[in-house]
C-alpha cells in the first residue's frame, strides 16, 4: 500500500500540476530511447477540459488526459498515454499497467478509510431506516409478515388469499357476464365462450413486501456484517482492503432497497390498505375477521 494514497487521485486543474515543485513543461526526449534512461515512474493522472501540450518537446501534441510522469533527474512532465507509448513502447504501457494498478489500491484504501471516518453517522443513519422509516418498525413489519402468513387468518382464508391475490396484490374476482355481453361476444364470433370474467376488485398497496421478505432480511445482514467489518484501512492487508472494497460497491444501493422495504412495509401494513381483502370473503364472519386483522394498524 502506498503511503500517500491520494498521490494517485485524480488532477483536473492545470493549475496543480504547475504548482508542482518539480514541474516543467518541456523535456527532450529521444524517440526510442530507453524508458529505464529517462522515465522513473508515474505518480499521477490528469483530466482536463482544455487540452494542453504534451512534456516532449518533440511531440508538442496537445491532450486533454495523461500521466504525470516523473523523471530520472527528478523533474516531472506531463505526458498523454499515446505519446508514452510512442516514445518509451512497451516498457511505458508496463509502467501505466503498474500505474493503474497502484491507483485502483489508492482509491480502494481512501474509500475505506472515508467510510471508516463515517462509520458512526452510518450506523446512526442504518438504525433510523431500521426504526424511524414510518410507524413500524423493521422487527415489527417482520413479525407482522410472519403472523399475515402463519397466524392472523385460519388456514382457508389464508389459502384463498393465496390463491385470489397476486404477487402485486391485484384482487381480480370471477362474476356472471350480463346477457348484453354474451351477445355481444356472439356477435364477433369469439370461440369458447365463458358466463364468468374477472373483474379487479381491489388493490392492496405494496403487497410484494410479503414476497420480498428474504431479500430485506439479507439486506440487514449485509449492513451487520459489513459495518463491523470496516476498519481503518492502515490495519488490514491488501486482499482484505480488496475485498472490503468489493462489498462496499453494493453499499448505497442495497441501503436505498432496504430503506425502500421498510416503507413500502409500512404502507402495505395500514387499515385501508388491509380492508381490501375483505372482497375476496361472502360470510359476515369472515369479513368481521378481516375488518379486525386490518385494525390491528390503527
């Protein structure tokens, strides 16, 4: 690991580069000549939104990207990667490949250690979508999944809403066609004719929270795991800042779905919302059941 890991960040201001110490713009460099003669390293990459002339004198060629390059006498230029490669051949693109190598740990080890700094505003920030994403709890839109599927309806209504609501919690209803439509469908000469159609009876909002249950649970496993693994970068070793730096790339995404099912849980676990299977039920008793499950979410 380098010990100045944003030695190798990225330079958009020309102006940085000038300021350098050791900086000139221009150095004559014979074409062919041995990198090992003249180039000791690369030690930084640029990006601009004006081009500006290449540190070879002889080339002159104006780039917009390129490498800071620094020299065996000490002096530092800039050079854009085509130039390099013309001028130093293979042995520049070993160097770039060493280069982006260095940089990708670079950016590897600040990314953790911005993390690490920031770990206490994470966790504060994991517990409020945990417990303040709405007026249930994540613990508490859990244990109201497990009893809607285990515990709250007996086993027939349970099996009906199975059967009757979809995936996305559409309420379609099969009801007797009038004569019109009948003959009206006689009339366009539709083949297998039914006396029944399905008619949209209700939708009960975010209804697919039920499905998704695992992936949310996995979800908070992730941020368990994940948090009490981030340290300071200066105490782990190359693979372990490598592999931390992998799960890191899922972090904001997999907290913005986290946060996503602790709210959609909340909408989904609302009386109005609930009420809506009561459709699905022709005995008052079973509506009654209904009407008190959803209740419960006042």
């Amino acid at each position: 690991m380098t010990e100045n890991p944003q030695h190798f960040n990225l330079i958009t201001d020309f102006e940085e580069i000038i300021a350098r110490p050791n900086f000139i713009e221009r150095v004559v460099i014979q074409k062919g000549e041995k990198v090992e003669g003249v180039l000791r390293d690369l030690i930084g990459y640029y990006l601009f939104k004006e081009e500006v002339k290449c540190g070879i004198s002889s080339c002159g060629t104006k780039h917009q990207k390129g490498y800071i390059a620094s020299l065996n006498d000490g002096n530092e230029i800039i050079i854009g990667h085509n130039c390099g490669k013309r001028y130093f051949g293979v042995s520049f693109d070993e160097k770039t490949t060493q280069f982006e190598h260095l940089k990708n740990n670079a950016n590897q080890y600040v990314q953790i250690k911005e993390m690490f700094e920031k770990l206490p505003t994470l966790k504060e920030n994991f517990e409020r979508i945990l417990n303040n994403s709405g007026k249930m709890t994540f613990l508490q839109i859990k244990l109201a999944i497990k009893d809607f599927r285990e515990n709250a309806l007996d086993y027939w209504m349970r099996r009906k809403i199975d059967q009757d609501v979809s995936s996305s919690g559409l309420i379609y209803i099969d009801v007797f066609k009038s004569k019109e439509e009948i003959a009206a469908e006689v009339a366009m000469k539709k083949k297998n004719i039914l006396d029944t159609k399905s008619v949209l009876m209700g939708n009960v909002v975010n209804y697919d929270v039920i499905a998704n249950w695992h992936n949310a649970e996995k979800l908070k496993d992730y941020f368990d795991r994940l948090y009490r693994e981030i340290k300071n970068p200066n105490q782990l070793q190359g693979e372990a800042i490598k592999a931390l730096a992998k799960k890191l790339r899922q972090h904001d995404q997999n907290l913005r779905e986290l946060e996503e099912f602790c709210k959609n849980g909340n909408r989904l676990f609302t009386p109005e919302n609930l009420i809506q299977l009561a459709v699905l039920f022709t005995k008052p008793n079973e509506q009654k059941i209904i009407e008190k499950y959803a209740n419960k979410f006042a």
